[in-house]
C-alpha cells in the first residue's frame, strides 16, 4: 500500500487532480455564476410550478424563472452573498449532525424536552449563520437597515397580505344546511 501511496504521490495524483479541477471550475466561474442560476432558477421554477399561479404552462414558469435567474446575477451581489453563506451553513450542519450524534448516545430520543432544545440549539445555529454572512454582504451596518429598514417592512407586510390573500381563496366556501324545523319540534 504504502509503494502504490508513493506512486500516486510522484505523479501529483494524490490531491492535487481534483483541487486542480475544483480551481479551474473556480477559474471560469461554476461557483460563482453557474451554481447560482441553477438554484436560483431551480427555486423560483419549483415555486411557479407549485403554486400554479400560471396554471400548468410550463413554458411561462420557465421563462420567469430564466429571467429571475439572469436578473439576479447581473451584479456581483449574490455570487458574493452565495460565498458567504453557504460555507457557514456546512459548517452548521456539521455541528447540528454532531450535536445529535452526542446527543443521541446518552439521551432518550423521544424526550420531548431534549427535542425542544435541540430545535433552540438548531435555530441558534441558523440565526448565527444569518448574521455572519449579512454582517459580510454589509446588510448589518447602521446605513444599510437606516436606509432599507421602510422598504423592508413594507416587503414583509405586502407578502404576508399576498399569503393571507392567497391562502383564504383557495378555501372552499362552506355550505351551510339550514334545516326546516316547524314551530312544534322547536324547544
């Protein structure tokens, strides 16, 4: 083993092909350009397609999508934000599958409490990650929430008003059977 560890060595086949690979794919932009128009365009044709606001035309769901996408890389905002986060959030799920591995060797999984707090630990995580990477993209400076904090709320109540609309049309309206009772069955 060690004779064939000495060969992949000598001919650089040990690490250096796929860090060789993941740097030219680095080179001509996979991460930063490639990787998130598919996902974008990947969630906002998921999106479309599921609340089927254009019914089941596909062509319409695509094509939004492909302008979202386009339109979201157009400058360097979220390539970066992308670069930002998405490190912190393996790193958080590292020690989210950690924290349950340990977790689970001494604890009952089915305690409710433990539950609880796994949830707080997990949500603690996710609320550092946020933070982390909007402190990075320059969201947590005074400027940025003093100049965007009116449109931000504005955005959330607009999108809430759009869910609550959204969600009570599509109930259906309950029928209600008023039954005949004559005066003399009444009491």
């Amino acid at each position: 083993m060690l004779k064939e560890m000495m060969m992949l060595q000598a001919f650089g086949l040990s690490e250096g092909v796929i860090g060789e690979l993941l740097a030219k794919w680095e080179a001509l932009g996979f991460f930063s350009y490639l990787l998130p128009f598919m996902l974008i365009f990947a969630l906002v044709f998921g999106i479309l397609t599921r609340t089927q606001i254009f019914k089941d035309n596909k062509a319409v769901n695509g094509i939004i999508a492909l302008a979202v996408a386009f339109m979201s890389l157009q400058f360097d905002f979220v390539p970066t934000f992308f670069a930002q986060i998405f490190p912190r959030v393996g790193v958080g799920l590292a020690i989210i599958l950690a924290i349950f591995i340990i977790v689970g060797l001494f604890v009952d999984a089915k305690s409710k409490v433990i539950n609880y707090i796994l949830l707080g630990i997990g949500v603690l995580i996710i609320g550092l990650i946020i933070l982390q990477s909007a402190g990075e993209s320059g969201w947590q400076s005074a400027d940025f929430w003093a100049q965007y904090f009116p449109a931000i709320i504005l955005g959330i109540v607009i999108l809430l008003f759009i869910f609550v609309v959204v969600g009570s049309a599509g109930k259906p309206q309950e029928k209600k059977d008023i039954a005949y009772i004559p005066a003399y069955a009444r009491d």
